[in-house]
C-alpha cells in the first residue's frame, strides 16, 4: 500500500508536534510553541459566544462575511494607510497558515522558484514543495539577523516568482527596515516577482515600527498582504486570518481557497470583526505587556549563561547554546525536557541542511515569551539547573 505521495517526500513531522508531545510527556514548561497561555479580551469572546446564540452557525460567504472584509479594510487604512476595497481586494481565511498555502497554489506552478527568508516558517517550504516549486532561501544570520540585500537579489533565478517574505520575523524576531524594505521592492519590481507577505505579529513589535511592503511605491499592485487574529488578539485556535492585495492576486489566492475549505468558521469571523475596531490602546498595550515579558525572558536566559539575541518584534526571543558548551540545538532541545524540565523549538529545522552538512541555525534555540510571568519565572529557574554540576 503507498504510504504517502511524492509531494509529501522529505516534510516529516512538525517540529512542533514532536515538541509539544515531549512537553506533555515530561510535564515541562513548554516555551515552544507560540501561543500566550492568556485567552485575548473577554469582549470578543462574548462576540463569538454572541454570534453563535444569534445563530450565525452556516457558511460564511466564500470569501468572509462583508463585516469582517469590511473591518479589515478600516484596520488597513488606520493603521498602515492602505486603501483596499472590501469586495475584491480583501479575503478572510482559516488562519494566515491557509492564506498562504492558496497564495502559494494559486500563484506558484510547478519549476517555479520562490525565494524565502530562511530561518522559514515551516509551512512555507511545505506548500511550495507541495506546488511543484522549489524555495529558495536567503539567509539572515547571527547575531543581527539583518537581510542580506546582496544575497537576495543574487538568489533571483529566470524561473522565480514570487517571495515570501515575513516581518517581523519568526523565529528570529527581526523587523525589517526601511531600506531592506526598499531593497525588496526594488527586486520585485525589476524581476517582475509577486510578493507575499506574512505580516501575523504586525503589531507585536518593541520599537521599530512595522511597515507592510505593500505601502512602497510601485508594491501595492503586486503584494499580498496577510494577517491574522491569532496572534494579534491572542485567539490562535480561533483560526481567522486574511489577505488583502489587489483584485487579480485575491481572487488567485481565492481560487484555490474555496477548493480547500471553501469557507472559514463564521461565528469567529463575527467576533474578529468587532477585535480590528478595538481602539488604538488595546493594540498599544498588548505590545507593551509583550516587550515586558520579552526583557525578563531574555534578561534571565542571558543570567543562565546563554548568548541572547533580543528580538524586535514577534513572540520569540533566540539564543545561542554554544556558550554553554552545546554543539547542536535539536539534541540540546531534544534533551532540555527530560533534563530540566523546558521544551524550546531549535532554528535549524527552520534551515536547509547545506550539502556539506552545516546549517546556519545549528547552535540557535528559540524560546517563546507569550507566556504569564509566572510560567516565564518557572522556565527561567528549572534553567538555572543547567549549570548545575552533572
Ligand atoms: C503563527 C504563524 C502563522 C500562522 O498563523 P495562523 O493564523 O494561526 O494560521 C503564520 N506565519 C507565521 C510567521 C506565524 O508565526
């Protein structure tokens, strides 16, 4: 019997099932996987509650309910001053993990190459092999992880497509600048590439600003811009997420969408329409309770001994296990349970193992902070174990 298609070859497991499945298994402290153990604003969850007693339990029209498309249009413009019309330029999605798998199959044909930057989200490697393309990483490194311009605009082959690009950054918590920004576009432009850009943790930033590519001169007609709710307002198992760009990119990325699920969960839908109107303070201070736990996170991993890469953005701080004597960061993860009692995610299943058997990421952990102090605190002491004498 055929265990699994080509298309398949290679992905395996997600790291994060393996990790999550050691967290259980041990009882540690899982700084794994990106999700806050706080649920998002009671209001919105009385929304959802509200919305199902109303009884909007059927399909939600294709491409979101006109309220929601409609309020993701207002978020566009107060916060990034981008005009979108909410009848072709905006569709709602299962979360911005489905937005990209139909950008990507409804924009990528087989032999197409796509660039990334690497460390990846796991799932973009796995839709475009699933497409028939091949991603092409373009790697930012220790210790700034800045783009390599440089090596981007090289990696530009006659068969590329598009890129997808995500700031701020997972794992590595970079928020590009305005000139790597520029620097994009004017690649994208020259090479004629669509661009699609995972914008999830736009507003978790901790200084500089982000700023959609999509508002550079000459991007708006050739991005898709994703989001979603999940990370925003802390509702990551509600799974609403979206797209917006212009009409012939939409209904590209929505005609593959409505062959996947068609429709995503209108009840969530309903009540994420009411988050985007939440005013500028909500955004404000859950980035600044976020920045908060970003410092004392990384202000102990720095006390056990580990290099620290402060992050500007996203959930996740990085460090370097190699200070403490450790040579690889998935046996180091693949160990940290048992032996102290923490699950962290290593970089390098975010990296293609290079032909000669390196890999950028070996040494790097990442440690989610979305996590109450209390459970920050817990991690940091059973780390302190680290040093402890064998
Ligand atoms: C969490 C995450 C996603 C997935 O978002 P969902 O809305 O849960 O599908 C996509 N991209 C990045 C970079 C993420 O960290």
């Amino acid at each position: 019997m055929k265990q699994h298609s080509a298309r398949l070859d290679g992905l395996g497991v997600t790291i994060f099932a393996e990790m999550a499945q050691l967290a259980v298994t041990t009882g540690a402290v899982n700084l794994g996987q990106g999700f806050p153990d706080e649920d998002g604003p009671e209001e919105i969850r009385e929304a959802a509650r509200r919305a199902i007693t109303a009884g909007h339990n059927q399909y939600a029209p294709g491409t979101g309910i006109p309220a929601l498309r409609e309020a993701i249009a207002r978020h566009q413009w107060r916060f990034h001053g981008l005009e979108v019309d909410p009848d072709t330029e905006v569709v709602v999605t299962t979360g911005a993990t489905e937005a990209i798998a139909a950008a990507v199959l409804g924009l990528v044909d087989p032999g197409d190459d796509v660039l990334v930057l690497e460390p990846y989200y796991d799932s973009y490697r796995a839709v475009i092999q699933m497409a028939g393309g091949r991603h092409r990483p373009v790697t930012l490194r220790a210790p700034d992880f800045r783009l390599p311009v440089d090596e981007l605009r090289a990696a530009v082959t006659p068969r590329t497509t598009a890129i997808v690009l995500n700031t701020p950054h997972n794992p590595t918590g970079s928020v590009l600048t305005p000139d790597e920004l520029s620097a994009v576009a004017a690649i994208a432009i020259e090479h004629e590439l669509v661009v699609i850009s995972d914008e999830v943790y736009e507003h978790l930033t901790f200084g500089r600003p982000h700023v959609p590519i999509a508002t550079l001169p000459g991007m708006a007609e050739r991005t898709l811009t994703i989001s979603s709710a999940g990370k925003t307002f802390s509702f990551t198992g509600w799974k609403v997420g979206w797209a917006t760009g212009p009409a012939h990119l939409v209904s590209a990325l929505f005609g593959a969408k409505q062959f996947l699920s068609y429709t995503s969960g209108t009840p969530f839908q309903h009540a994420v329409a009411e988050a985007l109107d939440l005013p500028d303070s909500f955004y404000s201070s859950f980035a600044d309770g976020l920045r908060r736990k970003r410092d004392l996170l990384c202000a102990g991993l720095g006390d056990v001994g580990l290099g620290v890469f402060v992050p500007e953005g996203t959930y996740f701080a990085t460090t370097d296990v190699a200070p403490l004597g450790f040579a690889d960061g998935l046996e180091f993860c693949r160990a940290l349970p048992q032996r102290v009692g923490v699950v962290a995610i290593p970089h390098q299943v975010f990296h293609d193992d290079r032909p000669d058997g390196s890999n950028p990421g070996r040494t790097l952990v990442r440690w989610a902070f979305c996590k109450r102090d209390e459970v920050l605190e817990e991690a940091l002491a059973r780390l302190r174990r680290l040093t402890d004498p064998v």
